[in-house]
C-alpha cells in the first residue's frame, strides 16, 4: 500500500516532492542524509509510468513512457540534499534492470541515463537499446 505522500508524486506533474526534508547532518560544508542507498527500495508503478524511491518526505524519480514494448527513460529528478550519493544510479539500475527483465526495449531521452548507459554497458544491455 502506498503513502499519501508516494499517491502525490505524479500529481505535481512530474516534480519531486519536496514539501519536508529527511534527517541531514553537515560535514565539511556538503549535506549528507541520514539514508545510505543501500537502505533504500526503489519502487515501480506501471500507472504512473516511473520508478522512484522516497526518503522521508522527498522522492527521487525516473519517469518514463510506455510506446507497446519500448521505455522512453525522458527524466531523472532526485532532491538536492541526496545528490551525489547514488540515489540516480539506484534508480538508474533498477528501470534497466526491469527492461531487461521484461524483454523490453528502451530510449534514453535523459541525459543522466545516457551517461549511466555508457558507463555500465553490458552486452544484454546493449541489446535493449529501441
């Protein structure tokens, strides 16, 4: 079952909630978030068409449209508090390990997923490319 908050994230169309922050601490002038990536589960609603992963209040997102079997992965939107921690390459992962699954094809119209592609090429990857 989904919070009211998870219920919302498409709502805004198609902008992260930002409505109240997780836990942070400041080290060194930079903000780090009381999540580790590895805590966090990346979810996935086929209604909405994207994958997300919340911490707290915020939410992360890979939106996407379905065309019959082909993904277009158009944007990546994660809060700036998590930035730079992996919480884009969690995400990341997790759509083009649901494409993959799925014997899906996909475009990437975002340009942090080209990056994330180039840098995590696989053979059956490179094979889902529409």
């Amino acid at each position: 079952m989904l919070t009211r908050m998870q219920q919302n994230i498409s709502s805004l169309t198609g902008r992260v909630l930002r409505s109240a922050r997780a836990p942070t601490q400041k080290l060194a002038g930079k903000a780090f978030s009381a999540y580790a990536p590895s805590d966090l589960k990346v979810e996935h609603s086929a209604a909405k068409q994207e994958f997300f992963v919340c911490m707290g209040d915020d939410c992360a997102v890979i939106q996407y449209q379905r065309t019959n079997n082909t993904l277009d992965l158009y944007h990546t939107e994660v809060p700036s508090v998590f930035r730079g921690q992996g919480v884009a390459a969690l995400l990341a992962k997790e759509a083009f390990n649901y494409v993959l699954q799925n014997n899906l094809k996909m475009k990437l119209s975002c340009d942090y997923l080209q990056k994330y592609y180039k840098d995590n090429l696989t053979p059956e990857l490179e094979k889902t490319l529409a």
